[in-house]
C-alpha cells in the first residue's frame, strides 16, 4: 500500500488493524488522539523511592570503602551530604541494585545522577534532563 501504512488483516480478509511508520504516526498523531478522544500525553507517575532496595545494598556491602549517601549534581551545583536526610529532598532514589548501581533524580533540575560502585573506586555519571525528546525515538513500554 504505502512504505509509511501497512494494513492489517485477519484469515477472512477483515481489516483489524494498521501500522505506521515513525513518520506517518508523527504527522498524524494529534489528529488520531483528538478524533478518539484520548489525551496526548499520559500522565506521568511518581513511583514511590525503592528504599528496600537500598536498604538490601547496605546490608550486603561489601566494599572496602563505608557506604556513601553523598549525591552532587554536575548540572545545576545541588549537593548534599546525606540524601536520605535531606527535608525537602534534594535527590529522590530511582532505582538500587546489589551490584552496586544507585540512580537519583535531581529535584532542582531533574538531571539523573548515576553512581557506580565499584571493588575500588565509585564513578558518577549525570546526565541533563531533556524536555525536548525526540517522538520517533522515544521508547514506551
């Protein structure tokens, strides 16, 4: 039919469904939402912080070095000594794991900072946070 529609039908021949390209749902989108009545874009919801998860790293740690619960963001200068003391937050907990990878929102400026514990050493990462995110890229699961 078209490199950018592909129709989709079932063994008798009924048409149940079709599939766009990138481009052809970019173009159309906002016309497809407001003719079903649907809103754009979905709510975004705050998941509570993974405490327990953090809590199962601090019981198994096993690096040489203390924990650490010191978080600074590159981006906008916000530091803190201790996140989980922090009121207000300064940093919210995303996500733990027991290899040693601990991720935190930026509340200032929503920039994500990683931090990696290694045997030795800890690196830390930040990355900005983008509002401007490219549709045809954008991955939902």
């Amino acid at each position: 039919m078209s490199d950018h529609i592909n129709e989709l039908f079932d063994k008798d021949g009924n048409l149940i469904g079709a599939l766009l390209s990138a481009e052809a749902w970019t173009a159309a989108r906002a016309t497809v939402y407001a003719t079903l009545g649907l809103v754009d874009q979905p709510k975004v919801e705050v998941r509570p912080e993974p405490t327990a998860d953090w809590e199962t790293l601090k019981q198994y740690w096993d690096f040489p070095y203390p924990v650490d619960t010191d978080v600074h963001c590159e981006h906008c200068g916000t530091t803190t000594l201790d996140w989980q003391a922090d009121e207000p937050r300064k940093f919210r907990l995303t996500s733990a794991n027991l290899a040693g990878l601990v991720s935190f929102l930026c509340t200032q400026c929503q920039a994500k900072v990683v931090k990696k514990h290694f045997k030795d050493a800890i690196r830390t990462e930040c990355t900005p946070y983008v509002d401007d995110k490219i549709r045809t890229k954008e991955g939902r699961y």
